[in-house]
C-alpha cells in the first residue's frame, strides 16, 4: 500500500525490519549502527527534477539514535544505472531539526579514502572515512552533499517525515540556506554509523518502507531482496523485529477474492518468506522478534472479505506459536477492538481504519519488552 505505517521508532512508523545494534566491547571502539534508511527507486511524483540535482547541494537532517565519539556516513547508489559523483559531503550540528541552517562551527568535511570526493560505482553504497565528531544519543546531524550531475537514476526514501533542503551551487558549509527548496524525503543517504567504547550502547535502526510486500516488489524491492542490504549489511546488528505482510494480505484479495486454494498457498508462501527472513538473520547471530500483522478491516484501501481476515489469523497464529521466532510482539492483540477484533480500537485507529493512530502507535511502541535486548 501507498500507506506508511512501519517499523518501530518510540513511535511506530512503513513496514518491514526494525534493526537494533549493540557496541559491548569496553577496550577498542566498535561500529555500531545509530540511524538508517531503507534505499529504494522513488516514485515518480517523490523524484527530484533532474536539474534539480545539477551543481547542487542537498542538506538533509536525522535523528541518531545511538551516540558516540567518532561517526561514519553511508551514501548509496544502490538502484544507480550509472556511477554517481559527490565532489562533497560534509556534517554539522543543525540548529533545528526543522530548519536548513547548520552551526557553522561544527561543520566538518567527510572524506572518502583520503578524498574529498567520491564516485559511487552503480548499485554501490560507500562509507566514508571515520571522522572524530562526539554525538549525543537522540541528537540530530545534518549532512550536507554536493552533486556535480544528477543521478542517472534517484535512490533515496520517500518517507522521511523530515523536510530537506535543496539549492544549487557548492554550498555544503554554509551556515543557513534562506532560499533553499524544501523536500520532504531523503536521498543518497542511507545510514550512519557511530564508534562506540562502552560496555553496552544499543541503536535502532528504522528500516521500514512503507507499502513495501514480502513476496512481491510494491514500494521498494520485497523483503527478502532488500534483507542483506537493509539487515545483514548495518554495523552491530543484534536483533531484528519483523513487521511486514499487510499489503502482500490485502493485495491478495484487493481487486477480487481468489480460490479458496490461492489463499491456502498464499498463506504458506508469507510463511515460507518468514522462515527465510529467521534463518537467515540466525546464519549471522541475530535474534528474531516477530510482530503480529494488525487489522485493517473497514479499510478502504484494502476492504478484505472474510477469506482475506482468515489469512491474517493464520499467519498471526503461526506468528504466535513457539518455536518459529525468538519472541513474539503481539501488536494485533495490543490495537485490535476487543468487542470487533477484525477491526483497529477507535482509539487507535488514524480513521482509514488500516494505520493506527499516534496512540496506537505508542502502545504498539511501549508493548516491546526492553528485556529482549540484554542478551
């Protein structure tokens, strides 16, 4: 769907892998992921003009998660048809999370082995060199970069929920863009990364896209394409939530209700991806937390028939039973209307009867057992 309601942040907010990550060693600094966002073509009415992105600078502004005394920042070319040249990125301390001016005192210029520049080969994502630069947990970065030409084709996040900040001209240091075009999504970037000596420092890592599918590409590649890149790839990965199958389930049935042996094989193949999406994270050491799929009938988007509800309840009971994923976070039981449990609670329903609203959200955030990552 072209809804967002996704993975986990204090808030929830797209759908897919919410990805936590834990520096432990107390004697040399590891790399532990503080910010990320999943990489995908963005839609045409969410792409930038080409000569938008000719000799021009982009600022854009996140919020970290984990801090630390030295930081790393991923750019991405990962759905380029072509190699993409920054002649410069730099990083500074913005003076708002909602306005394009920078503390000009903390503005540092990145390099790329030694370099100021970097050619991004197509399909590529590259980090930069470390760069001493202590951040706060929960702080705000923004990182300015220089476009020589546009890309042959965009990569970036649509869903931001954060406005960016665009001009032309070489303008990575300056200390305001009064006259910048606001855009509200993100682009190249796609995470950050802090260095980190304590004996325990956890990020989380919100890599929903919202609209995105498990067996399908929908918004952005299926799960399972995009799961090296978006899980396996991030720096200290620990633990992954698994929230994502609501719009392969109302895809299903969305333009008419298939047989009754589509849905059964349906069911099995969602079940499959699951299966695919443990063992893979567990090849590489990382614990598994499934979420229940939450309900959405009234919906308009997808108006599921009953057949469509039955596929839900059985994925979410295989969710559910032991043995499948590490834990479980019950995030159907924890919004659904006690009285009409095919339906979202009034109180948490943002109206269209599919997202929940910032109350629902919250209890869906609050509902994640902190436990689950002291080990």
């Amino acid at each position: 769907m072209k809804i967002n309601r996704g993975m986990l942040a204090a808030v929830l907010v797209g759908f897919g892998f919410a990805v936590l990550v834990e520096g432990q060693s107390a004697a040399r600094q590891e790399w532990v992921g503080s910010w990320a966002a999943s990489q995908q073509i963005p839609e045409p009415q969410n792409a930038l003009p080409s000569d938008d992105l000719r000799d021009a600078t982009l600022r854009q502004i996140v919020h970290l998660s984990a801090g630390g005394s030295t930081l790393r920042v991923h750019v991405s070319n990962a759905f380029g048809t072509s190699s993409l040249h920054l002649t410069s990125v730099h990083i500074a301390r913005p003076v708002s999370s909602s306005a394009p001016g920078i503390d000009a005192a903390t503005d540092k210029a990145l390099t790329f082995s030694g370099k100021a520049d970097v050619i991004i080969p197509a399909g590529a994502e590259y980090l930069s060199d470390p760069v001493e630069n202590p951040v706060a947990p929960l702080s705000d970065l923004a990182v300015s970069i220089h476009y020589e030409d546009p890309p042959a084709r965009e990569t970036g996040h649509p869903g931001s929920r954060a406005t960016s900040y665009l001009v032309h001209g070489d303008a990575v240091a300056a200390a305001d863009l009064p006259d910048a075009k606001k855009v509200d999504h993100w682009y190249q970037l796609s995470a950050i990364d802090v260095g980190v000596t304590k004996t325990r420092n956890i990020g989380m890592l919100n890599q929903g896209i919202g609209g995105n599918h498990l067996l399908t590409d929908g918004l952005g590649t299926n799960a399972l394409a995009r799961f090296d890149r978006d899980v396996l790839a991030r720096a200290g990965v620990r633990w992954l939530i698994v929230f994502e199958g609501v719009n392969d389930l109302g895809g299903l049935t969305q333009m008419s209700d298939p047989p009754h042996d589509e849905h059964l094989a349906f069911v099995d193949r969602v079940i499959a991806s699951y299966e695919q999406i443990v063992a893979r994270a567990h090849a590489a050491h990382i614990q598994v937390f499934g979420a229940t799929i939450t309900p959405y009938t009234g919906s308009g988007y997808y108006h599921p028939p009953a057949s469509n509800e039955a596929d839900r309840q059985a994925i979410n009971q295989w969710i559910r039973a032991p043995g499948h994923f590490d834990a479980v976070i019950d995030f159907d039981k924890a919004v659904a209307d006690p009285a009409h449990p095919n339906h979202l609670a009034p109180g948490y329903d943002c109206g269209d009867h599919l997202h929940p609203s910032p109350a629902g959200y919250r209890v869906m955030g609050e509902l994640i057992p902190l436990g689950l990552f002291r080990h």
